[in-house]
C-alpha cells in the first residue's frame, strides 16, 4: 500500500471517532523513525482510546499491522506506531503540555 493511501486511511478513522485538530507531519528528511507523524486530540481518555482501536481495526482491515501501540492503559497518549507512519492521539492538556508540532516546527505540515 502507498505510504499517501495509508494516510488517508488513518485520517479517515480518526474523523470517524470525532478526532480534532488533525495534523499530518511530513518527519522524511528530518528522523531516521519514521517518515509522517499524525498528531490528533480526542476529548477524554475513553475517546483516546476508542479513537485508537478504531484506528488499528481499520489498518487492519486493509492489511496494515501496527508495529505496537503504547498508552493504552491510562488513555492520556497513545501511540500507534504504523512503521512509514507513526500517530499520537492525546487529550488536549496532554497535546498542549508536550507540543509535538512545535518540537518537529521546523518539519512541513501536509495539508489534503
């Protein structure tokens, strides 16, 4: 599957559950990890996860396997970690608190 299908895949889960503030970081040139970072805010920590295991089922179901997801278990952050693509969901104390985008500012945001 082409890295930009995958995306929109993942983009298209979160929206289904209600994500906001969706944000697709282009990380290619800048980390040796990863190639996009999806960074996206879910109300509560049930929202956080639900959005999480809606993102995993729906990978899965076009035969993408997550590597590992992390933070299940407070539902505060969790990662799931696509390989080409890595996606954070956090509440928004925990978005705020962190700043991711600005910690990779100087990476192009993707816009669709």
């Amino acid at each position: 599957m082409k890295i930009e299908q995958l995306l929109t895949i993942i983009k298209d889960a979160l929206e289904d559950k209600k994500a906001h503030d969706i944000e697709v970081l282009d990380v290619r040139d800048k980390s040796s990890i990863t190639d996009f970072m999806v960074i996206a805010t879910g109300n509560t920590g049930r929202q956080v996860i639900a959005l999480a295991q809606h993102l995993i089922e729906k990978a899965k179901s076009y035969g993408e396997r997550p590597l590992g997801n992390e933070g299940y278990n407070v539902g505060e952050w969790v990662l799931v970690d696509l390989g080409d693509i890595i996606v954070h969901i956090m509440q928004p104390e925990t978005r705020d608190f962190y700043q991711l985008e600005k910690l990779w500012s100087e990476v192009d945001t993707v816009s669709n």
